[in-house]
C-alpha cells in the first residue's frame, strides 16, 4: 500500500499530457507498440524506484511491441522486468496502460467489448486509469457491434442460438484461462468474448485490490489468492479445431470476425481433423497446432462436431487433456441427438457403477462431463 501511495505521487503526468495532445487523445493512443529501445528505456527509467523495475540488456530485444506483451504475463514481468510483488505488477500496467492511451478518459466510456465504466463508480488509481466497482452485469455481450457480427456467423443447421450464450455465461463463471473447441463457428466468438470479458475483469479487480476497494462492507469481494495466481492474469487462450468440411459452417468467417471485435489475441485457430487430433501424440499435436510448447491440459473443451458412432473415441482421446483440478468436458446435444445422448447414459451408468462398488475412477469423472 504505502509503494503505491508513493508510486502515485512520483508518477510523472507526462504520459496522461502526451495523450490527449492529439485532440482528445486520438494522436497518441497506441503509440507504446511503436517505441524504440531508447524510448523504453527513458520511459522505464522514469518509473519510482519503489518498484524495482529491471531495465532488459541490449540483446533481450526491448521495444514497445515487447513491452505491450510483457505486461500480460505475469511470468514475463517478474523474470524480464523484475517486478517481484503483485502491487509492482499492477502498477506498472497500470502505468504502461494510460501511456499507451488506452484508459482514463473520463467520465463514462465503452471499449471495444462494450463493457461500460461510469464515473460515479471508478476511482482513479492516479495514473489516469479507472478501478470501477462492479454496478450491474457488463460484458461484450451486450453491445450491438457484437450482435450484428455474431449474426453473421449463424446458420439453423447448427442450433446453437441458446447454446451460445449460455457458454458465455458459463465461461463467466468458470474463468478458465485455456479452451478447447472442437467445430468453429457461431459459439466461437461468444467464448472469445468471455474470455476477454474475464481477463479485463480481473485486472480491473487487481486495480481495486490495489488501492484498498476490492470489497464489500469489508468482505473480500474476491479470493486473494486467485487474484495472486499468475494464470489469472495470463491472457486466456482459446484452440479451435475445425477441418472446414461441414456442408453449412461459418467456420471461414470466425477469423473476421474475431478481428472486428477486437478478440484476435484470444484465438488460434487449427484447420485440422478433430479424430485426427485425439489420437496424435503431444508432439504431432505442437506441430499441428505450429507453437511451441503448445498446451497439453485445457479447464474447458468444449465439443460441437458431428461425430456420430465415433464421439466416446474421440472423447477417449482428449479426456487426459482435461485439468484434473475442476476442467470441464461439454458436449452439444446430448439431449436432442441420438448418438451423443447413447455416450452420455454410458456414462451416467458408468458412473453409478463406480458409486456403487465405492471406486472413483475415470467412470464416477466421465459423469461429470455430461454435457449441455
């Protein structure tokens, strides 16, 4: 508390100044992706010493793409730039936040998702960034640009219109910080959405965390320790497996529009075969996937695809990639199509045998993934 009271005073007001230069601020938003090493030096350099912040070598490639990076890993902030405690953390996004333009406009503003933060709620963190406490439901979901793009994704041969926002919802709750969707299409942006939705939510909990208003009445409004988790803070990701191959999907179109709301970061998109994909080993996975130590454990995998006969396979093959702490298996309609409804009896009957013989093996797991 006390190094962000002094964090706050010695924070130069170069940066909000800069920022609204450009005619309400439109000339400098933005800009920190285009700075040089030296700028990023000089603009570190001027951050409080309380914070403890390291300036990286020449070769560790500093310029203001790899700084906007940096600051949404919590690994990257404490092995790159030092920042040891959650406060320095914060602040420093905090700060690098109102350089680059993106918050403390004032009064009432929307962003891209259309989450809205009044200016009777927020409080000021003293950087020119707004801490707003939560005064009624807030999320992409309900702004109009999203409808009218989601819109387009939508085809009746796939029946997801209710299924849609309820993932949302559901992704609102859980917060899982890694996804798996097995068929691209209209559900595809409403989970991006959720977890851009989540990932703003908890940084703006840490902001609150921060300055002393992260509570109600004095009861913790959140679990301290998730807000300290750094996969809280990680960007959530969400893998998308599609071959592209169904008669009507709008898979094709998920990329544009992803790109119009503003999701891009959260998606990586794999055109490939979804049974294929289950069966591969880690390895085949990484290369199918193109990245580099790619996920082998996902909170959510989420399973929209016409599998017929073939889906209790394909779900033997993703089940040891479910985080054993609290993932989730769905899987759509298992109440209106015959083949996914036969899967789930199994497993109902699977896991009432297990209860029943007091074992606790992946029968009594199998039950929980039931489906929507």
């Amino acid at each position: 508390g006390d190094m962000m009271i002094d964090f706050l005073g010695e924070l130069d007001d170069g940066p909000e100044d800069e920022a609204d230069s450009g005619g309400g601020g439109g000339g400098a938003r933005h800009k920190v992706a285009n700075m040089t090493r030296s700028e990023c030096v000089e603009w570190l350099e001027r951050l409080p010493p309380s914070l403890g912040v390291r300036v990286p070598d020449e070769d560790e490639g500093l310029c203001g793409a790899a700084l906007l990076a940096a600051a949404e890993s919590t690994r990257e902030l404490r092995e790159t730039f030092g920042l040891a405690t959650i406060e320095a953390r914060v602040a420093f996004s905090t700060a690098l936040e109102a350089l680059d333009g993106r918050e403390g406009t004032g009064g009432e503003r929307a962003d891209a998702g259309g989450t809205a933060t009044s200016s009777s709620t927020a409080m000021s963190t003293g950087v020119g960034v707004k801490a707003a406490r939560p005064s009624c439901s807030s999320g992409g979901l309900y702004n109009e640009k999203f409808i009218e793009t989601t819109r387009g994704l939508y085809d009746m041969h796939m029946g997801v219109e209710n299924m849609a926002p309820l993932l949302y919802t559901l992704l609102r709750f859980l917060k899982p910080a890694r996804v798996l969707e097995v068929g691209a299409g209209y559900t595809t942006v409403f989970v991006l959405q959720a977890l851009r939705d989540n990932f703003e939510e908890i940084l703006n909990y840490r902001r609150l965390h921060v300055v002393g208003q992260c509570d109600v009445g004095g009861t913790p409004w959140c679990v301290p320790g998730y807000l300290h988790d750094e996969r809280a803070t990680d960007v959530p990701v969400l893998d998308c497996l599609d071959n592209m191959a169904h008669e009507h999907t709008t898979a094709d179109r998920v990329v544009s529009a992803a790109d119009s709301l503003g999701l891009e970061r959260h998606l990586r998109i794999h055109v490939t075969d979804a049974f294929d994909f289950a069966s591969y080993s880690h390895e085949e996975r990484a290369k199918v996937m193109g990245i580099e130590g790619a996920p082998d454990m996902w909170d959510l995998i989420w399973v929209d695809l016409g599998a017929g006969d073939r889906l209790e396979k394909f779900i033997q093959g993703v089940w040891g990639n479910i985080n054993p702490k609290g993932g989730k298996l769905m899987v759509h309609s298992t109440v209106t199509n015959r083949t996914s409804r036969r899967w789930l009896e199994m497993m109902r009957a699977a896991a009432g045998n297990a209860a029943g013989s007091g074992g606790g093996g992946g029968g009594g797991g199998g039950g929980g993934g039931g489906g929507s």
